[in-house]
C-alpha cells in the first residue's frame, strides 16, 4: 500500500492517549476515540490502493460509526467524526484526487448535522438511516457535477451508477450486522468495551509488525524522519555542487587545450 505509515503510527498513539485521558472521566468519549481508531484504519487500504468504483475506498466504516455518533452522542460530534476520518486517513494516502475527497467529505459532514432528524423519519432503524444517509450523499454528487463538470458524462455516469450501489449495499450491510454492535457500545451510560480495545490493538501492533517488523522503533521519532530528509536534501545538494565543479573543470580544461 502507498500510505505513509509514519504520520499513521503518530496518529494512532495520539488516539490512544486520548482514550487513556478521557476514559476515567468519561466513558463515551473514550469510546468515541477508539472508534477514531477502527475508522482510521479501515480507510487506509482506499487511500493507498486504487480500486475500481472506489469500491477499497468505500468499504470502510467511516461512515457507519460517524451515523452512530451523530445519532447518539450528537451531530456536531458525528461531523467532526466524519471529517477525521475522510481527511485524516487521506493526509496518509494518495487515493482519490482531492477534489472528489473534499466534495464527499463536504456532503458527509452536512448530513451528519441531519442525521438526527433523519434517524427519526427512518423509524429509528439504522438500515434505513444508512440508506438515505447513502443516497443523499450520492444525489449532491449530481448537483456539484452540474455546475462542476471535471470528467466527461458517460464517465460521471458510469462511475455515479457503480459507486452509488457499491456505497448502498456496502453501508446497509454494515447497517444489519454491525451496527446494532457499535450502536450498543456508544450509548450514553454504557461501559467502556475492553475487549473491543483489546482487538483493535492486537490489530495495529500486527500492523505494525507486518510493515515495519518487530525493531523499527525510530520510525516513531519523528525527528528521525527530518533527518532522513535533511541528509537527503543535503545529499542532493552536494551532488549539484559536484556536477557544477565538474562542469566547471571541464570547460577550463577546453580553454587550456585551445591555448
């Protein structure tokens, strides 16, 4: 995957400092960073993978646990939430253009702000709320296009058609068989779910293994990573001076021969 890990481990370790602070204070909240967490890393294969319709890109749960805690902690949070996880995980990627992250992120987080009125015309079933919380955000896709036309209409079309189903079954699917799960555990007045923490971190020190193994410690300090790139900036420095002393060698090297 094409994803700058360092900048991923430093957001995670922030993410678990703010779970360790807020947990005997206030148990929601610690929860909500956890889910911060699960978020994050389930975009990461869609920003650091190119796949067809975004399909990598749009089976995370970014958006389930963002409906989740608008619902339940507050639509403001939930925004936010969003936000994080749309910008955050794209800041470690290259995947999709800016562009099409901002906009998307941009809807996502007007939605959230309504999802509390709109979990109340669904019924108050989550399945429904992910549906039209999917489709609403697909259809503002139509109206930027119409004033922004960045790509030809058969390739909008196409794209609008493939994505739009992949979101709906993806998110509704989420919806049935996981969310009355992440619903439970950040419901006011409910307990910090420890054995969830314990997996997701079982799940990031694996990561970590894989990617980096077991002794790669420094590239946690950050100023290791600015080492590394003032050496090479310095590197390529110093290599310009020996290309221009070499040049300048040459020529007075011919101006010598003609004498």
């Amino acid at each position: 995957m094409m994803i700058h890990w360092p900048q991923v481990i430093v957001v995670t370790i922030v993410l678990y400092v703010l779970i360790i602070i807020s947990l005997p204070f206030n148990a929601v909240y610690a929860t909500l960073f956890l889910f911060a967490i699960i978020a994050y890393w389930s975009r990461l294969p869609g920003v650091g993978i190119p796949s067809p319709f975004f399909i990598l890109y749009l089976a995370d749960v970014v958006d389930l646990l963002s409906v989740i805690v608008s619902i339940n902690v507050g639509p403001l949070q939930g925004a936010v939430f969003s936000a994080f996880g749309n910008f955050g995980s794209r800041l470690a990627g290259i995947f999709p253009k800016w562009w099409s992250v901002v906009r998307d992120s941009s809807f996502q987080f007007i939605i959230c702000l309504m999802m509390p009125f709109i979990h109340d015309l669904s019924g108050g079933n989550l399945e429904m709320s992910m549906f039209f919380f999917t489709l609403i955000r697909r259809i503002l896709f139509i109206f930027v296009y119409i004033f922004y036309q960045d790509i030809p209409l058969p390739n909008f079309i196409g794209l609008w058609i493939g994505a739009t189903a992949s979101s709906i079954l993806i998110n509704v699917f989420y919806a049935k068989y996981f969310g009355w799960f992440f619903d439970g555990l950040i419901q006011s007045g409910v307990e910090f779910n420890w054995l969830l923490f314990l997996i997701v971190t079982v799940i990031v020190l694996t990561g970590k293994v894989v990617f980096f193994g077991r002794s790669s410690v420094r590239w946690l300090d950050q100023s290791y990573i600015l080492r590394r790139l003032f050496k090479g900036f310095s590197q390529s420095k110093r290599k310009k001076r020996m290309a221009v002393n070499d040049d300048d060698a040459r020529f007075v090297h011919e101006i010598m021969r003609k004498i």
